[in-house]
C-alpha cells in the first residue's frame, strides 16, 4: 500500500461534471432536515468560502416538474428559479436531488426511505433467464420503484438495472424502460420503442439452449456494445443540470460580526476579539488627548507622556 495518501474531493468533481451525481428523493422534511446539519456544519467546521460555495450545492433539488429549489442553511427559507430568476417560494411534494446532501442528516434520526433490499438474483423476480416476461417487467419497475420511494439513489438503481437485458428466440435484444414499463427492441443501432413484448420460450434453461442459439445471441450481444447504445432504453432520473448561480440571499451563509474597536472578523459563539480582547458590542472608549500639546495619552496616565502636563 502507497504511504501517499490521497483523497477526493467529490463536490468538486460533481461541479464539473454535474450529470454524474447520484440524485436521491427527497421528501420536504427530509431535504429540511439536511439544510439544518448543513447550518450545524458552518457553525462548528468554519470551512473556507471555497468549500462553503461547493457544498452547499448540496442543497438544491429540483420539483417534479423540472424547477430547480434552493433552501438556505437552516432550512427556512426556500427559493425556486423560474425564467432564469430565483423567486422566493414553498415546494411541494417530493423532490429530487443530490444524495449527498443526506452527509448533512446528523441529528440522529433515521431517513425517510424504508432502506429494504433490492430482491436477490435467485428469487422468483431474479434474472430474465429465471423468469416469465411479467416478472421480468415487474423487476424492474420494482427497482425503478425503490428509486421514486427513497430506498435507492439513481446510480444504485441503474447499476441494478443494467444487469438485465433480454434476447428472444430469433436472438434479437429487448429491455423494459424502467419509467414507463413498455418494450424497447434493439435495432442494431438503438433502442425502439415496441407495442409487441419479445418471443420467448420461458421454459427453456440455459442448459437446453442449442449451439446455434447460443453463438447467434453472443454476435447480438457483441454488436449491441459495439453500437456503443446505453443498455437502458429510458433513464432512472433526467440528467441533472442545476443553475451555476445561488440566491442572493446565500452569497454570505457564515454568520460573521466585526469587532467594534478593531475591525477583527468574529465568529458567533466569540464572545471577546481573538486580536485586541474587546467584548463583543463594545464600543471603544473615546480616544483621551494632553489639552496642552494633544498628545495622545493612554488610560491611568496621571501627566503627559510628551510635555508633562498634569492630566485633569
């Protein structure tokens, strides 16, 4: 093992490359929730600007008619952005976004989704070699499912079902969009949407399958990836596109106060300048001067530094 350690940082990586991020559904409460441990985090880590400004990414969602949502730390007050302006509103129902911002639910209580397992390989709703063409449907949708309900984030339930992919007996490849539940048939460049299901003997095994059904689905296969086509005719979730601007109103999310004596930056739980160990809200006392020579005299000073004057 290399003694460099490295890390990554994924906020970064995820602005660049914004359609890469695994996006989780989120209910209000929920997306709330993580707007208040993201305010708890501010408080207690003081990150710099940089990393503020790009975690705090996290916390924009987006409504199931494709509006983009903002909430501000502390979840109170919400945005939206409509005809490219942030307007301030309320959402409603479920929203979508990144699964990220879940790192901020750190008060202890559970998540809304159920967490259950997707259903194993074996079972009877397993691979499509296992399974009537009902079941292969229901599969799927299952896991599509689990995506809307909380229980997967989109890279998870993609991952899950781009394990599947069906060949008929003319070894020819169909797949289900897991959004809809309808059949695509490959036409050797992409997928096509089908009114007809795939012709399948569903009660054939892979031992019973002849030589010549077997090479003929390897070159299908073999042409399917070389066309470079997705194996999933439909996406588990729209590519996520976010607006690059915040709201005004997020351009200084760190509660910051100055220090009336000496301008010093001081953060909320300070309660005396760390540079000149006023107290917070005080302000300086006025400057005193020699009324002879005006000399500027510190406090307890009984005669002038400069021209000796009696100080009264």
């Amino acid at each position: 093992m290399s003694d460099v350690e490295t890390s990554i940082d994924l906020d970064a990586l995820l602005e660049k490359f914004p359609w890469e991020t695994p996006l989780h559904i989120f209910r209000i409460e929920e997306a709330k929730r993580c707007a208040e441990g993201f305010g708890k985090w501010l408080k207690s880590q003081r990150p710099e600007p940089e990393v503020v400004a790009r975690r705090q990414r996290r916390l924009l969602f987006r409504d199931m008619g494709g509006h983009y949502w903002a909430v501000a730390p502390g979840g109170d007050d919400w945005f939206v952005q409509r005809n490219g302006k942030w307007q301030v509103d309320r959402p409603h129902g479920m929203l979508e976004g990144p699964d990220m911002a879940r790192d901020f639910l750190d008060d202890g209580r559970p998540p809304f989704s159920a967490g259950r397992e997707p259903p194993a390989a074996t079972d009877e709703s397993g691979p499509p070699k296992d399974v009537t063409l009902s079941g292969y449907v229901n599969r799927m949708r299952w896991i599509y499912n689990d995506y809307v309900g909380g229980t997967l984030n989109s890279t998870d339930a993609r991952l899950l079902l781009r394990q599947h992919i069906i060949a008929d007996v003319n070894a020819v490849l169909w797949n289900v969009g897991c959004r809809s539940g309808k059949w695509y048939r490959f036409d050797g460049e992409n997928w096509q949407p089908s009114d007809m299901a795939p012709e399948v003997d569903e009660t054939a095994s892979p031992a019973s399958i002849d030589e010549k059904t077997r090479v003929a689905r390897q070159a299908a296969t073999l042409l399917f990836f070389a066309s470079g086509a997705d194996i999933l005719p439909e996406e588990v979730a729209e590519p996520w596109a976010p607006p690059e601007d915040l709201p005004e109103a997020f351009a200084s999310p760190i509660e910051t106060d100055t220090c009336l004596n000496c301008g010093a930056s001081l953060t909320p739980e300070q309660r005396f300048c760390p540079q000149c160990g006023t107290k917070r809200g005080t302000s300086p006392e006025p400057a005193l001067t020699c009324v002879t020579c005006g000399a500027l005299l510190k406090p307890g000073n009984r005669f002038c530094t400069n021209c000796g004057a009696a100080v009264s």
